[in-house]
C-alpha cells in the first residue's frame, strides 16, 4: 500500500479551477482499483491518496497523469506502507499482496 501525499504549491483558488480534471484523474484509478481512498487535508493544503501498485515507481507514473502535476500545482510525496499491525478486515480492505495492480 502507499500514500501519495499531495502539497500545493499554488492559492486554493488555482487548486479549484484544475478541480474537475483532477477527479477525472482520481476517478480513473479508482475504477482500476489502484485508489482505495482519498481526500483533503486539514487545512486545506493538500491532500492524500491511498493507492495500490506494485512499486513505488509504478505510484510515480501513475500521478504523471494527475492534473495537478502537470500543471506544477503540487508536490507529491510517496509513501510505501506496510502494515505490521492490523485488523482482520484489513487485507480485505486493501487487497492481498498477490492481487496488487500494475
């Protein structure tokens, strides 16, 4: 599991005019079932995914197609996340290791 950690680097109301092609993008990995979850942070300064790959390079190329990138409204952070401690609907939440994407 990872999590993409999205800070802007732009005001908010750049942010929102990019918002609609941004969830396209979230949408897209969604339905792909790289994405289990994702949302702002508080405040308001960026945001995280939660994502399923097989790498951490393979994190790095999906969000090359994420709006905000392209447009040099974020930085991105990845995070590799492994979890020693768990509860039992975990593995369910996230998927087993065999049956991660990409």
């Amino acid at each position: 599991m990872f999590i993409i950690e999205l800070t802007y680097t732009v005001p908010v109301a750049q942010i929102d005019a990019h918002m609609a092609p941004h969830i396209a993008f979230l949408e897209k990995y969604y339905h792909s079932g790289h994405f289990i979850a994702s949302g702002r942070k508080e405040p308001r300064d960026g945001g995280l995914i939660f994502a399923k790959a097989d790498s951490k390079q393979a994190v790095a190329e999906i969000i090359e197609h994420d709006p905000f990138k392209q447009h040099q409204l974020a930085t991105y952070r990845i995070i590799e996340f492994k979890a020693t401690k768990k509860n039992h609907g975990y593995d369910a939440f996230v998927g087993e290791e065999e049956d991660v994407l990409l």
